[in-house]
C-alpha cells in the first residue's frame, strides 16, 4: 500500500487534514501525519518510507529528498515551490508539483487590506488617506495578480500591469491597462503590488533604479518573497525618499533597521500572511490530495514544476 505523507512545521486546518485523510483513504492508500516538528531529523525520519509527501513552507532539502527511498511525488500546497530542491528530486526521478489558484484570493485579500490598513495610518486615529483613484501597478499577471485586480478596481483604483509572459490581450480583457516594460509600471503607479516568484533571475531585482521612478508618497506591496527585493538598495532609498512605504508579509532581514531609522514607512505582519486563511488551508491541501491520486491513479503531472 502507498503511503503519503502529510508533513507540516505549520499544521493545515483540522478540516483540511481530515479532507486530505479521507481522500487519501478512500483511493487506497495509507495516511501519515507529521505536525510541528521541531528539526529536519523528523522530517527525515518521516518521509524515508513514503511514497509521496505533502507540505507547505516546509524545506525539502537534498538531504530529505535523498533520504526518501520510496518516494514517487511531492506536492507543495500552495504556488510557489523555492522550497523544494528540484534538481535533487529530478536526480531521484521524484515528481514535484504545486497547487496553483488555490492560495490566490487568500493572498490578494492581504495585499489590499494591507493597502487599506497603511492608507489609513495603520488605524492610529488621525486622517489617512483614500484607495479610490490612486494608480496601481501589478508586477506579473497570475492568479494573484488578477484577483488584485479584481479586487482595486473595486475600490476604485487606476489598474496597470506589467508581465512578459502574459499578452497585452489577457490583461486587458480583465480590465486592467498593460504596459510594456516594468521600468513604465512603476513609474506610473503610486503603488505596486508585486508578485513575481524568487528565482536566479529575480533575486534582488527589486531596487533603488526601478523604485527610485515611482512618484511620490509611493508604496512597494510584497506578498511575493523577500528575496526578490535588494535589501540594500532599499535602506538607501528609504533613507533618500521619506515619503516611500514597504508594506511586507514577510520581514526583510533587514527589519530591524527599517523599524529603527524609518518609522512610518514600512509594516510588516508577523509572519508569512498570504495562505492563512481557513479557505485557502483547505483548498491546497485538498487539491495537492487529489494531484496525488490523480498522479498515482492515471499518471496526471498537469501540475509538474520540475
């Protein structure tokens, strides 16, 4: 009998792990659970007789990979996969998937409500300021990206969007203005909300040039990965532009800084926000469930990154 295993430093949702089990059983297959484990050992010692694995932030390291004999596929809840060593499971002919759409509207919800909260000074009891009519630039054009979208021009916003691998006639047909490079996205948009995924190409591709051409009292949305930005360049320009924001989910290493010499401008959640809703728990969890089936059953990679 397969086994999977779900394994979790931040546990699902008890009614995602209930999903994930019944589906998991009623295919035929053995359900494990590991949650909050306090060291890589665990994971290793989890996984080394499992036939597939599912997780979340987890780190799928050489290391764990290796140490999973039996291991046939591995589904990452959620869209991004940075996480996972994927010429390591390619080496071991293990299949990786995410579970892309399912984290989307959880994450857009943030970004705008994270938006709402810094416009209206972090709710301290003095005047703010007003989403309607401000110009936003979405920095790639997925699923995040259009819920985003859907959801300022609700509030009224002025949409532009920027993204080299989706035609001007998908965004457009979304109602939302594409532009050519992202050097003209930022330099439109008094906010940016950004979504490009953490790879070779992007790492510290976010600094001062390109954030140096929005206007003024602009605000830099992250709910992507603190990697993309140039932490640096970002302490330069903050020191050099007093009336720019960095509104993040996850802390840049550099927060202590931010929060000593530039206060005002920045707020951070306390951990990794975007996916943590009830919905969005369950929703990865059942899909990367049902990929696994779908792999074992039918050898379906619809949903293969590696």
């Amino acid at each position: 009998m397969k086994k999977v295993l779900v394994a979790t430093v931040k546990p699902f949702a008890p009614k995602a792990v209930e999903g994930i089990k019944k589906l998991v059983e009623e295919a035929g297959y053995e359900f494990s659970l590991l949650e909050k484990y306090s060291n890589q050992s665990e994971l290793i010692n989890g996984v080394s007789d499992a036939n597939a694995m599912i997780i979340r932030s987890d780190k799928a390291t050489r290391e764990v990979l290796e140490a999973a004999k039996n291991l046939e596929i591995i589904v990452r809840a959620g869209a991004g996969y940075d996480n996972i060593d994927l010429a390591t499971a390619s080496e071991n002919n293990i299949v990786v998937m995410n579970t892309p759409g399912q984290n989307s509207n959880a994450v857009a919800e943030l970004a705008i409500g994270m938006m709402v909260f810094q416009a209206r000074n972090q709710l301290n009891g003095k005047a703010g300021t007003e989403l309607a009519g401000k110009t936003l630039g979405i920095h790639a054009f997925g699923n995040v990206g259009r819920y985003v979208a859907q959801i300022a021009k609700g509030f009224r916003m002025k949409v532009y969007a920027f993204d080299p691998f989706i035609s001007k006639e998908q965004i457009e047909k979304e109602g939302v203005e594409c532009v050519d490079t992202a050097e003209e996205l930022y330099s439109k948009c008094q906010y940016i909300s950004l979504h490009i995924p953490s790879n070779e190409k992007t790492k510290k591709s976010i600094g001062k040039n390109i954030l140096s051409l929005m206007p003024e009292n602009a605000v830099l949305v992250n709910t992507a990965r603190k990697e993309v930005i140039n932490e640096e360049e970002l302490i330069e320009l903050m020191q050099n532009k007093k009336d720019f924001t960095y509104i993040s989910d996850i802390a840049p290493d550099c927060k202590d800084e931010i929060v000593e010499k530039f206060e005002g401008q920045y707020l951070f959640t306390p951990k990794k926000m975007g996916a943590q809703t009830a919905e969005a728990n369950i929703n990865a969890g059942v899909a990367g469930a049902n990929q696994i089936i779908n792999y074992f059953k039918n050898g379906d990679t619809t949903f293969k990154v590696n």
